[in-house]
C-alpha cells in the first residue's frame, strides 16, 4: 500500500506546487481575484495584529508559498498530515474567492476531500490517542509489575532477617 500512497500524495501535491509556482510568479493577477474576500478579511487581521500584512499581492504571495512548502512536504511524504491539513485550510478561501463555473467549485471539493483523507491518514499506524492510552496502559502494568516485585523481596527480605535472627551465633 506505501507505493500507492507515495503515489496519490505526489499527484494531490502537484496541482498545490504548480498553481504555487504561478502565483508566485505573477501575484497581481490572482489579487485582483481575491481583493473582495482580503477587503473582507482585513478588518479581523488589522485587530489580531497590525503588523500583519493586508495587502492582496502580499496575502496571495503568502499563500502560494504555503502552497508550495506544503505541496512539497505532502509530495514527498514529510509531514504528511500536517501539510495536508495546511493545504485544506488554504484551498477554503481559495474556493471561496473562485470566479469559475461548477467544474472549478467541484474540482476544488474534490481536492479537498483528498486533502481531507490525506489528513486523517495513519499510514495503518495507529492514530496518536491509541498510542498515548497503551502507552498508559503499559506504564501502569510496569508500576504494577514493579509494586509486586518490591512487595515480594521485601517478604524474602523479612523472611530472611527472622530466619537469621533464629540463627544461633
């Protein structure tokens, strides 16, 4: 299964990295699209903090190159679920801001629901909250191992002072 994983990830990443590359490259045309979601959003980011930048070539720059560092790291299988996770969180106002038709608004539901299950993806691991409640499960029994031992060697240990106390000399 980990070649067809590698596989669907690099293929999901690839439409991030290239549509990163061009916005990168050429930012004015994609803020022109996204100037009435940012004249939206820049009231809200102005009050979380004002050194944050509202400027739609800015915010579109930022987010290609979130694109591409993502896309990257889910393409070559570093990070995976966190860069699927930032992927998704991006392409929501990217779907958003979309002029297109219903094949763009499908398109970008259907990468998001790739990025989703990229997301939630273990690679057949178990999950994190199975890991922390065994490991629970396992340091209790080794306290409880532990307890037993001592309680067992403090018994050998009592029966050994009375047996040598009977002990002549």
């Amino acid at each position: 299964m980990r070649p067809v994983r590698t596989a669907a990830r690099a293929m999901l990443a690839s439409i991030f990295v290239f549509d990163g590359i061009r916005a990168l490259a050429r930012p004015e045309e994609r803020a022109e699209a996204v100037r009435p979601f940012t004249d939206r959003v820049t009231p809200m980011l102005e009050r979380t903090d004002p050194r944050l930048p509202t400027d739609p070539v800015t915010l579109v720059r930022a987010k290609a190159a979130a694109d591409v560092l993502a896309g990257l790291a889910l393409a070559t299988g570093r990070f995976t679920r966190l860069s699927a996770a930032v992927l998704a969180v991006g392409l929501i106002p990217h779907t958003a801001t979309d002029k297109g038709d219903r094949d763009h608004l499908l398109r970008n539901l259907g990468l998001l629901g790739g990025l989703l299950l990229a997301a939630a993806d273990t690679e057949g691991r178990p999950g994190l909250r199975y890991r922390t409640t065994h490991a629970v499960d396992r340091s209790q029994r080794s306290v409880r191992r532990a307890v037993r031992t001592a309680k067992r060697e403090a018994r050998i240990a009592a029966a050994a002072a009375a047996t040598a106390r009977r002990l002549p000399g």
